[in-house]
C-alpha cells in the first residue's frame, strides 16, 4: 500500500477525533478494536468441476447502537484489514445518520468477472452458510457492495430462509424489491451524495447551478451521483471507470453515459473526447467526486488536487497523509461516513420495513432520505464551525459522542 493500512488509517481519524472530545480513555480501548473478525474458507465446485477454496470474512466492529449493518464486497483486494476498516467506518457512519446500528463489512477474495453466475451463486451460498452463526436480522445485516448486486443479495436471504425454514426478507437489505427490498435502495447512495453537496455549497452561500464536477468511478454510486446533480444544474465534464476517462468541457451526456455502462459495462463507448484514466483526480473542476475504491487521493499526488472540494462518494478515498496537503490548500473535504450515507439511510427503511411487513412508495424514501441526510450534514457544519476543526474530524466528533452516550447507559458487561 502507499502509505498506511486502511486499519491504521481508520484509527488515525478515530484518534483525532477522541482527541478533539477528550474521549475516556477506557472507552477509547473499546472503540479501536473490532467486536468480532470471521475468517473462513469457502471451498466451492467451479463449473470445470474442480474444487477452489476461496477466503472470506466477515468483521462486526461495534454492536452497542444495535444490530450490525454493511456490504459484502467480491474483489480480489479484499484482505481482513480492508474489511476491519470499513467495518469501523460503517460504525461511525451508522451513528453519524443516528441509526440504531453498528458497523460490519465483509469480503470474499475472488475475481468475480472470472466466475459465472452459477459459481457466483454457489459461492455465495457457502459464504452465507459459513457465517451463519454470526447473521441474523437482529445480528447483523448483510447489504451489497463492490461486484456484488441485489441478486447476490436474493442469494442469501434464500440461503439463510432456507436453514430456518421460513422466509426472512430482513436478513438482507439491497434485495430485489419482490423479495421485499425497498424502492429508491439502487438510487439512494448517489442521491444522498448529491444532496450532501447540494447542502454544502447552500451553507456556503452557493449554488450547483454551472459547477463543474468530475466523477471517478461511473458505477451504481457514481452513476446516479452524476445523474441527480446534473438534474441539479451541476455540469457533469469529466467521467472515469476502469475502461478509461472522458471529458468534456461543456458537460457530458449523463443519461446518455448511464445507458453506455448498462449496455456495455464501461464509459468510454461513449462518445467523447478520451484522456488518461489517472488525469481525472486532476481536472480543474469545481467538485471532485472520487467514487471508485479506497486510497486514491494520497500523499504523492494530492498537491496535484485542482478541484475546490472533494465530496468522498467511495469508502476512504482520501488518505490522513493527502487530508493534511489538501487543508493547507484550502480545499474542502466532505467525508466518505457522511457523503456516501444514503445508501445506509434507506437500508435502515428497507429492513423497518422488511420486519413490519408495511411498504412505502418512492416518494416517501426519498423524502425521509433527504430529511435524514440534512440533518446530519446541518450537525456535522454546526460542529466543524462551533469546534474549529474540518468537516471529517467533525462528522467522528458526532459520531463517537453518540456512542459514548451510549456506552454511558449500557455500561460494561458484566
């Protein structure tokens, strides 16, 4: 890795953020460690017939809000300190949105574009039946992340429907909406970014009418994020996936890309003009949306950031090391447990309704997502401006006071 592991990482922002707080230091010794690591082995028969063990894992950092929540994610850098990481980012960001959840994440390292559904399908059946012991809608929630979609996630609820012999919708949140999944979930994450930038040049004074945007990472996140702030007044002028990047001064064709990526899984069958994938961190834009994988703003080559403010759409974009170069530059960062919250905010409505066996309509999700995400962006500024301090340090600060209160009833078992 370029600089330090995404575990350590994670612990540096926690760090400054108990610092800011004068945190207990005794409630520190809780917060930095995960509740539980699984790490097992899924061996599977290809379609070849041969047999391949693959290795998973499943991390439940903290459970004291309630019930763990976060993706699985199918990707051949998946390792257990990427999944601890944004396990305990999942925490924050959980009661960040003041949801009654903690964080997990879990991961199996596989190339999935090498596999076909059915291997996909039995792959994902033997992860969920490795990690029964520790699932359950009261237990922990599995939703999708990385190469993984919402018939992975009919998988596992099938799976784990199966071995209790009733059906269970609320074991999964991302699912098809047949199978109970809620309108408005595919959406939600890129709606929730752009309404966090929206509300962040308001405070500003601002508008997004005419600002120019360059989006890394045009998947379901980045795709949508593009789509609503364009429908915003946004211009939408630079687009990367890992097919490549385009540009184009005068605004991109955002539909018109999102019907290209549906159709051929990658941007640049688009027309348009083409440049280095890599160049897009560095366009001259007004917000840069890094919305692909962790670490890719980092030490040595966040003084080329030209952009005035980042909007974190993915996990962990931005390095301690590159944060520290872009404040002494002025540019702004929106944190990843606060920009990309939505797709958790309507997870939370998916599983509510899940249980009660009660269905809203889009119209409702997205006024509760928008009422959700407002408020927790209107905390995080009152914060930064009250304690002086960036608004990722901020968004921890809120975080972790709600868990101390927490703490503060619950007390320490036994």
């Amino acid at each position: 890795m370029i600089e330090d592991s995404l575990r350590k990482k994670a612990k540096k922002q926690l760090y400054k953020a108990a610092q800011e707080i004068k945190l207990d230091s005794n409630l520190l010794k809780i917060l930095e460690k995960p509740k539980r690591i699984l790490k097992i082995s899924i061996p599977i028969k290809l379609d070849s017939g041969k047999i391949k063990a693959y290795i998973g894992f499943r991390c439940q950092y903290n459970d004291a809000k309630g019930p763990t929540k976060g993706g699985v994610r199918y990707h051949p850098d998946v390792s257990e300190d990427e999944v601890v990481a944004l396990a305990a980012w999942m925490t924050w960001k959980c009661a960040l949105l003041d949801l009654p959840y903690g964080g997990a994440k879990g991961g199996i390292i596989c190339d999935p574009k090498k596999l076909s559904e059915s291997e996909l399908e039995r792959l994902t059946r033997r992860y969920t039946t490795e990690i029964m012991p520790v699932l359950g809608p009261q237990i922990d929630i599995p939703a999708p992340d990385v190469y993984t979609t919402s018939k992975t996630m009919a998988w596992i609820m099938d799976t784990f429907s199966m071995f209790k012999g009733y059906t269970e919708p609320s074991i999964v949140t991302g699912k098809p909406e047949i199978l109970g999944g809620s309108k408005g979930r595919k959406e939600a994450t890129g709606r929730g970014v752009a309404i966090i930038t929206r509300e962040f040049l308001k405070a500003r004074k601002k508008s997004l009418k005419g600002a120019k945007v360059a989006m890394q990472g045009f998947g379901n996140v980045g795709g949508h994020a593009a789509l609503f702030l364009s429908q915003m007044g946004a211009k939408i002028v630079a687009v990367s996936d890992v097919s490549g990047c385009l540009v184009n001064p005068d605004g991109l064709d955002v539909p018109g890309l999102i019907n290209c990526v549906e159709k051929h899984a990658c941007v640049i069958k688009h027309p348009g003009k083409q440049i280095d994938r890599e160049e897009l961190l560095f366009q001259d834009v007004d917000i840069l949306i890094p919305a692909a994988l962790e670490n890719q703003i980092h030490r040595k080559n966040a003084h080329k950031i030209k952009a005035r403010i980042i909007v974190e759409g993915a996990n962990g974009p931005t390095t301690p090391e590159a944060d520290e170069i872009l404040e002494k530059k002025g540019i702004h960062i929106i944190p990843d447990i606060l920009a990309n919250a939505g797709g958790v905010v309507v997870s939370h409505l998916e599983w509510v309704q899940a249980l009660s066996g009660l269905y809203w309509e889009e119209k409702e999700i997205n006024a509760e997502l928008e009422k959700k995400m407002t408020k927790a962006f209107q905390h995080v500024w009152e914060t930064a401006i009250k304690r002086k301090v960036s608004l990722r340090c901020a968004a921890y600060v809120v975080a972790i006071e709600r868990i101390a209160e927490v703490y503060s009833y619950r007390g320490l078992f036994p």
